[in-house]
C-alpha cells in the first residue's frame, strides 16, 4: 500500500498508511476502540452500505418483477401466458448483444456515476409503467430496465474489491448472494402488503393521478428503492487508478471499442483460471437450470408427492445455499479457493445424480440440501475467485461476459429441458416401458433420465474447471492450485 510523506503535491486518493512520531510525550494510554461489528462481518463501512444497496435494490427488483409479470398477464388478457413470454425475453435479449459493450463503458467510466445513473434511469422508467395500457409499451419498458441493469451489476461486482480487503471478498460474496435471493419471500409478503395500501389509499381521491392498485404501487416502490440505492452509492468512496484511471481518461472510439472488446475475450479465454471459473459456472447452469422446469414433474411423478413436494425441495436447496453462505464465511480465510470451487462444482454433481436415483421424498430432500451447499459454494467462490484474479481495469468486460454467458445457457437449460425430458421419456417408454430390473426394478420415467443427464452437465463442468485450472498451477498438479 502507498505511504504519502506529506510533503509536496496533493494526497493519495485511496487509503493510505501514514508514520506519525509523536512530538511530546504520551500522558496515558489510549483505549483501543474495538471494531464495530458490522466492520468485522463486512470487512469495511464502504461494502456495509454498499450491501444495504444490495438488500434496497433486490427487494425493490423482487417486488417490481411481481408486478411486472402481472400487469403483462392483465394486459394479455386472453394470452396472458404469451405476453408474460414477451416480457421476459424484452429482459433477456439485451444481454446478448450489448453486455459486451456494456462491460467497455463500465471499464472506462467512473463505475460510481455509472450506477448512480442506471438507477435514476430505471427509476424514471419505472414511473412510466402505470400509465402504459399495451403489452408492446411493456416489452419496451422491460427492455430499458434491463439494459440498465447490464450496466449496474457488472459495475456492483467489479467494485467489490475496491471496497473489501481481500481477506474478506468471500465473506462479501457470501452476503451479496444472500441479498440477492434472500430478499424474496420478504418482497412476496411486501406485495400482499402494498394491495392491502392501495385499497386503502383508493379511497381518498387525492391519489386518483397515481393509479393506484396493487400493481402499480408495488411499481412506485421499485421507485423508491432505486432512488435510494442512488443516494447511497452516492457516499460510496470508491477509488481507481493506475491503468484503469488512464482508461477511463481515453476517449471513445471505434477502433479502441474494438480493441477493449478484443482484450476482454483475450482474457476471459486464455487465462487458465478465469477461463476455469467462467467455463463451470456456465456449463454447471445447463445442468443445474434443468432442476426449475423439471423439480414441479419430478416431485410428482419420480416422488410421488402432494402440491407440497416441490415446495419443500425449494426450501432444502435454499436451506442449503444458506448453510454454505455461513460455512464460507467462517472458514474464508482457511480456503484453498480454486480447489474448494471445483470440489464443490463435483458435489453439486453428485448430489443431483443421488437426488434424482431416489424415489423418497426425504433422501431427495436431503441430497438437494447438499446441492444448495454446492451450488452456493461455486457462486461465491467464483465471483470471488474472478474479483482477485482479473485487474480491475478488467472487471467490467469479465463479470458482463459472465452475466452473458449465464443468461444463455439459462435460457438453454430452460428450453432444452422440458423437451429433453419428453423425448427421453418417449424412448423410455418405447424401448423397455419405463423401467429395468436389475434385482430390483427401477422406473426410468424421461424426468429422470433428464435429471442424470443434468448431474453428468455438472460434473462435466467440473472437469472441464479442473482441467483449465491445471494449466495455471505451477506444477499442474491439483494439490498445488490455490
């Protein structure tokens, strides 16, 4: 860390150590003032109120997408399922064609203003979804917000380490997962809430020019977090420089947008571990997104379970990834990293090939306890992992081709899923009626078989992992990676 004498030219614009020789004598001694708690669990005051953005910001998204996907249902009237379609691919599209131009500006830009930015914007389109009565004026809102997001998240992530000291990134990694998904069954009990407020409200005339339902003040809330979350990254001292303070001194021109985009892909794939990282997290998703579409079919038919079955699957996986949120934080700084993420990539594996074998509700229950565990373990440790490996000037274009890549094979898994298991389930039933008997008969119902096939994706992304990271081991051997 850089220490600034005093003398000559201004300050160091990050923290700095500074010698102090004390000029008279010490009277008595100083009480030393032990760290606040919310300094030791989140390693620094700036990533505390930045993980308060987090928890604003998430609750406000949850609270919105509610609200969102049934203004799309009321305003598709008879196709409500196709216009909620329409709505969630105006979310998804944007990511495939601009988050690599996305990840350059966040590079070049001041990463605090960006935010700063994207929230005030989407706020404002937000205020616009009340008054809105068509499902194409849906799409095009949702597009905006999502193209606001693309540059807020990456922007999130790649600022972490400014803020956090490394000891810390996985315990802060930890936290952002938990704000993230954890914020979830608060903002569903927050919505019911708001419905209640807005029938309230409806009674006083005074509010007629807001349109106030259950709806559209679940929007006006979104509002108001984003708003918020604009003030408080507002005090946020995050501080650049080096080679990332000179690019953003550059300006923009094609030929060096070009060059920016070359030299993120350079990174991503040629440098061993965050081409490991990336490589895992998402072909690991192929896999593990099947588990959405198929869990409703497999909890019924494979478990034999009432409409409760799959909700306490839900429960264990999150459960799960709320154990090894605890677990990592704990045991962060006693963590072989990149060993402890492909370890856990091959138990998240595992754990769906068990749970898929079995056809008890319990074990099944218990073996995706231990799949949240991994999954969780290979979320923070590879954002974690990718924060202190890629410099910052980096960041940017590394986390948006992450959050590209993790949309795709999302969608991929979402899509493939369903028709996998309907046409392996066809072959089953063709070629030896749904089962094999092998002293014991065992059903093969194509659910299944698509949940085997998921576990093998995981663990194919593991290896896949392992194999990259081997090649930035001094010795390539797998004792020796850190």
């Amino acid at each position: 860390m850089d220490r600034w004498d005093g003398a000559g030219g201004d300050p160091p614009t990050e923290p700095f150590v500074a010698l102090v020789v004390p000029v008279e004598p010490i009277l008595a001694p100083q009480a030393v003032v032990p760290e606040a708690l919310h300094v030791r669990l989140f390693g620094s005051h700036a990533y505390f109120r930045l993980w308060i953005v987090q928890v604003v910001s998430s609750l406000g998204d949850w609270v919105g997408f509610v609200a969102i996907v049934a203004i799309a249902q009321r305003l598709g009237s008879g196709s409500g399922a196709s216009a909620i379609g329409l709505v969630m691919t105006a979310r998804i599209l944007p990511g495939f064609f601009l988050s690599q131009l996305a990840g350059v500006i966040i590079d070049r830009l001041d990463r605090k203003k960006v935010m700063i930015c994207c929230d005030i914007g989407r706020g404002l389109v937000l205020c616009t979804l009340p008054f809105i009565k068509t499902v194409l004026g849906l799409v095009i809102v949702s597009f905006l917000l999502e193209v606001g997001t693309l540059l807020w998240s990456p922007a999130k992530e790649a600022i972490v380490p400014n803020l956090v000291p490394a000891e810390h990134l996985t315990t802060a990694n930890s936290l952002s997962l938990a704000a993230a998904y954890g914020t979830f069954p608060l903002a569903t009990i927050l919505f019911a809430g708001l419905t209640k407020l807005a029938e309230w409200l409806g009674n006083y005339g005074a509010f007629d020019f807001l349109r106030l339902n259950s709806e559209s003040i679940a929007i006006y809330f979104d509002v108001l977090t984003f708003f918020t979350s604009a003030a408080l990254i507002a005090t946020l001292p995050i501080v650049r420089r080096g080679r990332a303070e000179e690019r953003g001194q550059r300006p923009f021109e094609a030929g060096q947008v070009m060059r920016d985009l070359r030299e993120g892909w350079s990174v991503a794939f040629r440098d061993p571990i965050v081409r490991g990282v990336l490589l895992c997290l998402s072909t690991g998703l192929i896999g593990g997104g099947m588990l959405v579409p198929l869990g409703p079919v497999f909890a019924k038919d494979v478990l034999h379970g009432g409409p409760a079955a799959f909700g306490l699957l839900l429960t264990a996986l999150g459960f799960g990834v709320a154990a090894c949120v605890l677990a990592l934080s704990f045991l962060q700084k006693r963590l072989k990293k990149v060993r402890t993420f492909t370890l856990a990539a091959f138990t998240s594996g595992a754990s769906l090939l068990l749970a898929a074998s079995t056809d008890r509700l319990g074990l099944a229950t218990a073996f995706v306890f231990t799949l949240g565990l991994g999954a969780g373990a290979v979320y923070v440790l590879g954002f974690t992992v990718l924060q202190e490996s890629v410099h910052d000037d980096m960041r940017g274009r590394i986390f948006s081709t992450l959050y590209t890549l993790v949309r795709l094979c999302l969608l991929l898994a979402f899509a493939v899923g369903p028709f996998t298991s309907d046409l392996l389930d066809r072959i089953a039933q063709s070629w030896f009626h749904r089962q094999v008997t092998v002293g014991i008969t065992v059903s093969l119902p194509g659910v299944r078989l698509t949940l085997w096939l998921a576990g093998v994706i995981i663990l194919l992304a593991g290896l896949l992992a392992l194999a990259s990271f081997r090649q930035g081991s001094p010795t390539g051997r797998v004792r020796d990676l850190p």
